[in-house]
C-alpha cells in the first residue's frame, strides 16, 4: 500500500502513547496546561525521486519519502524543577517509544524513527518537547 500525507499523518498522530492527555491531530493554536503532555504532528515533507528527459519522457518507480515530526509537550519552560523536567522527559521518551514500535505501518515500505529532547513554541509559549521524527518509504 502506497502512504498519502494524508494517511502517513493519521497513522503517527493516531499513535496512543501513555501519559499523554490530549492527541492534537494538528498543531494547536495554543495549549492548555491541563492538556500537557499532549502530542500533535507539525507539516510533513516528502520526495519523490523522477528523472525527466529533454523529450518530457519520464523514468519513475521509485517509492516516495515521507518524513514528519511528531511534538510531545511535556510542560512549559520555566515551570517545574531541572530534575523533575529531565526526569519527565525521559519517561515520556520511554513511553514513546514503546507506542511507536507498536505502530502498524501505512506505507509500503520501512518506516524508522528518532527522538530528541527541545523546547516547542505554540503561541509565544515555549514547552519542553520531545520531538520525534518519523520517516517512512511507499
């Protein structure tokens, strides 16, 4: 089966990861702090790899690329302690991964995904995220 952006974005937006309170299943204008952690999908990218010839002939075949980032905001900077944000951070890393490895694949081919710790601004706030990036071939 060949992924849409569509049905790439559902499937990892789609994906229940424990502690997280609110699924956003895009990015939200702004959070609620009774709604952290809470996860949404930022704008995908993709490739498609096509050669075109001087004739306008076309070699094509190759599955495409999907690639999107998936935000999980933990708590806005400045609250908390360093401890307790480091330590509730790679728990909920924890979480993710053990979520994300669960995930029925929508594409035809591979899918692989990274983790890094940031800080996520959604409306002028800035939140301690993990960011987790998908990507996916077919």
């Amino acid at each position: 089966m060949n992924a849409t952006y569509s049905t790439f974005i559902a499937a990892i937006a789609g994906i229940t990861v424990s502690g997280v309170t609110r699924k956003y299943t895009e990015p939200p204008a702004s959070i609620n702090t009774a709604d952290l952690p809470c996860s949404f999908p930022m704008l995908p990218s993709g490739e498609m790899q096509t050669i075109v010839f001087g004739n306008g002939a076309t070699v094509g075949g190759q599955l495409p690329t999907w690639t999107c980032d998936m935000v999980y905001a933990f708590e806005p900077v400045g609250q908390g302690t360093q401890a307790q944000n480091f330590g509730g951070l790679v728990t909920l890393m924890d979480a993710v991964v053990t979520a994300s490895q669960a995930l029925t694949r929508p594409t035809a081919g591979p899918m692989t995904f990274s983790l890094r710790a940031g800080i996520v601004s959604v409306a002028g706030n800035d939140y301690w995220s993990i960011i987790e990036t998908w990507t996916g071939v077919g």
